[in-house]
C-alpha cells in the first residue's frame, strides 16, 4: 500500500531535507569513473542487490513511481531496501511518458509529481533519468525548477570521439553515455567502455542497464553482470572507481514542490 504523507509530515520532512549537501567524491586527474544505472524499476532488478552488496558497489536506479508495485515493477519497500543498503534512487518520470512532447502542465506532473511520490516514501530524489533519453532545453530547465541536479540521456559517448562524460559534466542536465546495454552486448564490449575512457583521458562512464536476466532485448545476464562487477573490482588496482551518479554530480538539494 502506497503511502502519501500529510502536508504536516511532508513539512517535518522538509526540515530534515532542505539542506542536504551532497559533495561529489574527489576524482584524481584522468581517473575513470563508473555508474551503474537501472532505468524503469522493473522487478527483476532487485536481484542486482545482493550482486552489488557482494561487491562492496552502490548503483543509481531511475524509477517511475506510477508504476511501483504493479505486476512488472518492483514495490516501494523493495526500492527502499535498495536505498537502505546505499543505493541511490531518481526519477525517471511518473509515467515513463516522452517529455519533449509535454507542455508546462504535463512536465510538472511528470517531473515534480513523480519527485514528490519518491520523497514521500523517504528518498531523496536528485538524479533524473529522461525516458527515452527525449528532451530539450524545455524540458532541461523544468528539472532545474523542480529541484533535481542532472538529467542523463542515453547517448554521446561512442568510442570513437567521445569516450566518457567529463568530470564534471559539460552540462549536469545533459550527461552523456554509451550505447546502452542489450542483450547481444557482450561482456568484452561493456568491459571496452570502461578501458575506452582509460585509455583516453579517464572521465564518467555511465552504463546503463534495464533488465537483469530473462529474454527483453534489454536485458544482461546475471552472470555478465557479476562478472563485469567482479572485472570492475579489479580495474581499483588501475585507479577506476564505482560511484553512484549523486557522488559524480554532487550538489545542494532542496525538497520538492507542493
């Protein structure tokens, strides 16, 4: 059962919330940094938690919090297990809907709504995740009002010109990624991301997933993405951290809006 805090309680929260500084993780110069990010909150990404806690590593998930609970997606108390053992949780907009398309009265549902469903179920929401990767300076400057500090699309970095995101970003509202992640793509090829960006200066390299297991085109196995962990905990020995993208962005947050 969903739970909606009264104006009182939401304002005790307030209170707690309204100064939350988050201070990015100090990166040294030409240092890689990964981010393992899940889009949508579909159920079987629960079972990256104890993959991830096996590895000493935190992801970000995107969620949209209109579909929490239903018979695809995971339910509130599991997100709040995941942000319990130090996972960070975003927005991915209320309905998954593409945001470009939205007028003013769309995008403060779609953007704020979902952000006060998530704060209202004790998360603190600053990462923002654009369905589709769909959106434009609209649509950049409604994060902003509603308080979020980064909007991440699902491309520019290709491996070829680009090979990770800056640190800090160019623009926190637009950070870039690699392809994401399908089923046909190999462990050899996420793997190449990363020593991509080593090889070539260091910098953010967000990778992005969608389903852990099962047969969805995007989808990786369990076993990729424990091995990929377990490939990842060695790369520590050349410098390459795993961060949550609010260690990357840093940041002073502020509550929702009403």
């Amino acid at each position: 059962m969903k739970r909606i805090l009264t104006i009182a309680a939401r304002t005790a929260l307030v209170s707690i919330f309204a100064w939350a500084v988050f201070v990015p993780a100090a990166s040294a110069v030409g240092q890689t940094v990964v981010s393992i990010e899940f889009d949508d909150g579909v159920a079987d990404q629960y079972g990256a938690l104890p993959i991830l806690n096996g590895h000493g590593m935190h992801a970000t998930f995107y969620i949209n919090s209109g579909a929490v609970g239903d018979s695809l997606h995971m339910t509130w108390a599991q997100l709040t297990g995941l942000y319990a053992a130090g996972n960070e949780i975003g927005g991915h907009g209320l309905t998954h809907a593409n945001l470009k398309k939205l007028k003013a009265a769309g995008l403060k549902t779609e953007i704020n709504t979902d952000r006060l469903n998530l704060y209202d179920h004790g998360f603190l929401p600053v990462s923002f995740a654009y369905p589709f990767g769909n959106y434009n300076a609209t649509v950049e400057q409604a994060l902003k009002t509603y308080g979020y500090l980064s909007g991440r699309g699902v491309s520019g970095v290709d491996d070829r010109r680009v090979f990770a995101e800056t640190i800090p970003p160019l623009d926190p509202f637009a950070t870039r990624t690699p392809a994401n992640v399908k089923q046909g793509t190999t462990l050899a090829t996420i793997e190449s991301m990363v020593t991509g960006a080593e090889q070539h200066g260091g910098g953010w390299v967000q990778l992005v997933f969608h389903h852990l297991g099962g047969a969805d085109v995007y989808s990786v196995s369990v076993a990729d993405f424990t091995a990929l962990l377990d490939w990842l905990q060695l790369r520590a020995a050349n410098g390459t951290v795993v961060e949550t993208v609010t260690q990357v962005i840093g940041g002073v947050s502020v509550p929702p809006a009403p």
